[in-house]
C-alpha cells in the first residue's frame, strides 16, 4: 500500500492512464455526454458525422486500395493516417480498445515516408503509408509493452528494440500509430487488465471482445485500423475475430517471425505462440502473408522456416469435414445456425462433406492448459507481487498450481506427440469416406461455443481452439452471420449435459443478451498451409 491508502498497482495504473489519455489530439475527442448509448456501435462511427468525407472514404477503403492511392500520390501518407489516427481514437472511446497510443511518432513517420517518395519517385515497400496496429506485446521502439501487467506498464525492458515483425513492417514502409489491449499476461479469453480495464465488442457491448487479441480484433471491427498484428497461443487471435466477425489466420509455429515480442510466459517451449494478422478484408490478410514471408524473415528470425509464399490451385471440389459439436460443450443456437448455413450452401456448390469426430481434442486441450502453469504461475506471480496486482478469477490457477517437475512434463510432452500422430493419421483415413479417395482439403467448425460471451461468462472452454496450437495446423476465421433473437431461441430443455461448463453455458445463454454477437468459424488446413487455407476462405466467403 502507498503512504495514501492507495494500492501501489492502481496507483500506477493511474499514471499510466494519464500517459496515455495525454496523448490523444483533443480536437478529436467527443464529449461523453454525445457518446452513443447503443450496445451495437458497428456502425456508428460513419453515421455520427464526426469523420470529414475525405477521412471516411480513406477509412472505409480496404488495404490494398490505400497502398494504391499512396503511391499514385491520390492520398498522402500523412492523410491516411491521421484518418485512421481519429477513427482509432473514436473507436476507442466506444469500446477502450488502445493501450499505447503514439499519434506524433506516427505523423512524423508518414512525413518521412511521403518526403521519400517525393524525393526517389519510389515508395518504400508494398506497404508505404499503410497504418498498422499492434497488439500489444509487440515491441516497438520508444513504446512500453505491458501485456497487462501493472508491472510493465512504465517497464522498459526490451523497448529499445522493434520485434522482427515490427522491423520487417517498417521496412516495407508501414506506419505504427498504436497498440491495442489485452488480457493480464494475454492468458485470459477476456481483454481486460488492472491497467487499462475492459475492452467491449463493438456489435454488442454487454458482451466480451474475446482475448488475448480483443482490443486488436474491436478497433479492426470498427474500421480504426485496415490490418493488424496478433498473437495465439490457445485461441487468442481465433476468439477476438470470431467475436466480432473479421478475418484472421492462426499460422504453423515458423511460418511468421515472433522473436522480440513480449511473452507472458517466456521460455515456455511446450506449445509455442504465433503472430497473425486481422482484417475486416480477406485480401488484406493475403497481402500481409505474402508480404511478409516475402521479406524473407528466416534471415530475421532463427525459427522462422524457409519457406517462400506459394501459389496454391485449388481443387475444383473441396472435401471438407465439419465438426458441430465436440461433445464436451455443445454450441450455442447461433454458432449452431451458423455451421448450417456453411454446410448447407457447401455441399448446394457440390463440394463433398463428411463429418470429423474430434477423438483427441478434449486430451489435447487438457495437455496445453497443463503446460500453461507448468510452471507454477511462478513468473506471473512474481510479476503481479512486485506491484500487489490482484489476480482475475480466469487466473486463479497461476497462483494455486504446483510447479510441475520435468519427468511430468516430459512425459505429457510425449503425450502430445503421440496425440498429435494419431491426429494426422485421421485426417489422412478420411480418404476413405470421401467420394474422390482423398483426405479432406479443411475441418470447418466453431471457434467458441457462443457468439461472444456476457462479460466474465467465457468459462474458460477453449477446447474448440486450443488442440490445433497443439497440433500446429494453419487456421483462417471467417465471419458467416450474427446471432438473432428470433432465430436463436434458447434450447429450452436437456435431459442431459456433457460436463458441468456444457450446462453453464447452456444456463447462460440469452438470445436477447445474445443478439447482434458475431457468428464467425474457423477453417482449418493442414500445418503450413496459409495459402491454402486462405484460398479456401475466399471459397467460403464467395458461396455466402
């Protein structure tokens, strides 16, 4: 405790919110009292009359389309991102989504990059005077990296330094502006801190935004950024996207740089994380993949695998399998509805379905929250202790589970191996049910078992995200629908439930509360196979 009374932790975090408030360009900023009381804000932002014609157009328009008019000379770097600079900043007074907001560097980098252009007649890289957002453990030169944690709030460990990604970015004549917040340590499925508080969803604001990519996933989903950065460890990319209906891709470990990012759990090598993109446009997650991997970043990165982005034909058929239901938590009516509208105008395109029976995701998700706290929360507890920050309900385990010796975790690690063998034998045995003799090309199925959760009711199920962190496969999400009140009553009556979480969430379910969520899925491919996971995605999204 402080001399005052105060708590230490909240006295920082009060610094630090005063930083950061600071920082944003007053002119810009709406009174609370003109704020919006709806609970679906999606759209407000184009109504509200607050963005010039110029700065919505500039904003409204999709990745590609602005690097096209930067380097025509049409749009300036500098007005591009001061559009999105005043989108951000609106977008975050609806739902709190920034965490490090850096407008002045961003304005001088744009001015940098626009005298460049004036001076060579060139542009920098395939991505010269395009704002990117960064979640937040993505180090940045100058900038703190917090992940949540009051600890690190003013920490300026590592801030010397840009993550490879970050450095590949700039290289390519990206522009950074902000970055946006996550859960303690990015290890909650909810994005809410000590530090910066709750991030809400933009399409229903008594719901979650999903973690540990939520502050990320809610300003892309309001148009403040045209692509961003993530991270995805158990689901974190996955649940924030699907939560507000963008696209996104949950990469194999290797294929995209991560080194120089802040982790919440550093050293763990159990199960690794990810860096991803996001985007409301699904060519602007092919152009950041491709762009990407075409900087060549195993000469950056020493995990990153040499392999060049290629060009992927797809069949003219897909042979995908669907899962519904993993027999552990039964979807939601919405999430439900929207597997049906997916099957339905699949197999209307003639593509061959079969069902996939998820026989070892439920071990494997019980593996990876066991590597979790492998350590017994001893680096998050010391972090937390250092300054008296209380621990959230999701993470209580980190304070309460036994260091785990190394004959367990080798031999669980061993298990996992075994685990993910018999994974891809099955996906191979599928060329037996399929009418062509092959394997399927994607299971399609749900990344949550609802179309966003009430805030503090995610029950912490990941089990329909985290067995592919495990098993290393490339995931895209899609959005396909939102939850509708009428659509989507409640099932009224079960004789039976799968586990204690399966009737929680069966309990908790409001098609009201409910309405307006994001109905969005995941569609995963084999490991290193971003092309053509993406491939199959602008399938999907074509037939709906």
């Amino acid at each position: 405790m402080t001399v005052e009374g105060i708590p230490k932790y909240k006295e920082i975090a009060a610094k630090k919110i005063a930083e950061r408030n600071a920082k944003f360009v007053k002119e810009w900023l709406i009174p609370a009292e003109k704020l919006p009381q709806l609970q679906d804000v999606s759209n407000w932002i184009p109504k509200s009359g607050y963005l010039s014609e110029e700065e919505l157009k500039i904003t409204e328009s999709d990745a590609s389309e602005i690097v096209k008019n930067v380097k025509s000379k049409e749009w300036s770097a500098l007005q591009v991102t001061k559009a999105f600079c005043h989108r951000a900043s609106i977008a975050h007074q609806l739902v709190n989504c920034l965490s490090e907001v850096f407008f002045e560097e961003a304005f001088k980098q744009a001015e940098d990059l626009d005298k460049y252009q004036e001076e060579t007649g060139k542009v920098k890289g395939p991505f010269h005077g395009l704002p990117i957002s960064l979640k937040d453990n993505l180090n940045i030169k100058g900038q703190a990296t917090s992940i949540g944690m009051v600890e690190f709030a003013f920490n300026p460990e590592q801030m010397e330094e840009d993550s490879v990604i970050v450095k590949l970015f700039r290289d390519m004549g990206a522009v950074f502006y902000a970055k946006t917040n996550v859960p303690v340590a990015m290890m909650m499925p909810e994005t809410t801190n000590h530090i910066f508080g709750n991030t809400s969803n933009p399409l229903n604001r008594n719901l979650s935004a999903g973690g540990s990519s939520g502050g990320e996933a809610a300003l892309l989903a309001l148009k403040g950024s045209p692509i961003g950065v993530g991270s995805d460890i158990g689901g974190s990319i996955r649940i924030p996207a699907s939560f507000q209906n963008i696209y996104a891709i949950r990469p194999t470990f290797g294929r995209f740089p991560t080194y120089g990012s802040r982790s919440g759990l550093p050293g763990l090598e159990s199960v690794n994380s990810v860096n991803g993109p996001l985007s409301s446009d699904l060519e602007a997650i092919e152009l950041y993949c491709k762009s990407v991997i075409d900087q060549e970043p195993w000469n950056h990165d020493p995990k990153v695998v040499e392999i060049p982005w290629r060009k992927v034909e797809l069949p003219s058929k897909l042979n995908v399998a669907v899962l519904t239901d993993d027999g552990w938590v039964r979807p939601t009516p919405p999430i439900r509805r929207g597997m049906s509208i997916v099957i339905d105008a699949l197999k209307k395109d003639g593509h061959d379905i079969i069902e996939w029976n998820p026989a070892e995701h439920f071990r494997l998700s019980q593996i990876i929250s066991s590597f979790f706290v492998s350590d017994g929360g001893i680096h998050i507890k010391e972090v937390t202790k250092a300054t008296g920050e209380t621990f959230f309900p999701y993470m209580q385990n980190y304070g309460t589970t036994p260091e785990m010796g190394v004959a367990q975790l080798w031999k669980l690690q061993a298990e996992r191996t075994s685990l993910i063998k018999k994974f891809l034998d099955r996906w191979n045995a599928t060329a037996e049910k399929t009418g062509n003799g092959k394997p399927i090309d994607a299971i399609i199925m749900p990344a949550t078992p609802f179309p966003g959760n009430p805030n503090g009711k995610f029950h912490d199920y990941v089990g329909y995200t985290s067995p592919f962190n495990l098993v290393d496969y490339s995931v895209g999400i899609f959005p396909v629908t939102r939850a509708d009140k009428d659509l989507d009553p409640k099932d009224e009556k079960r004789e039976s439930f799968y586990s204690k979480t399966d009737e929680n969430i069966w309990k908790d379910y409001d098609p009201v509360e409910s309405h307006g969520g994001a109905v969005a899925l995941q569609l995963v491919g084999r490991r290193h196979q971003e092309e053509k996971v993406i491939e199959m995605l602008k399938v999907v999204r074509d037939l709906l």
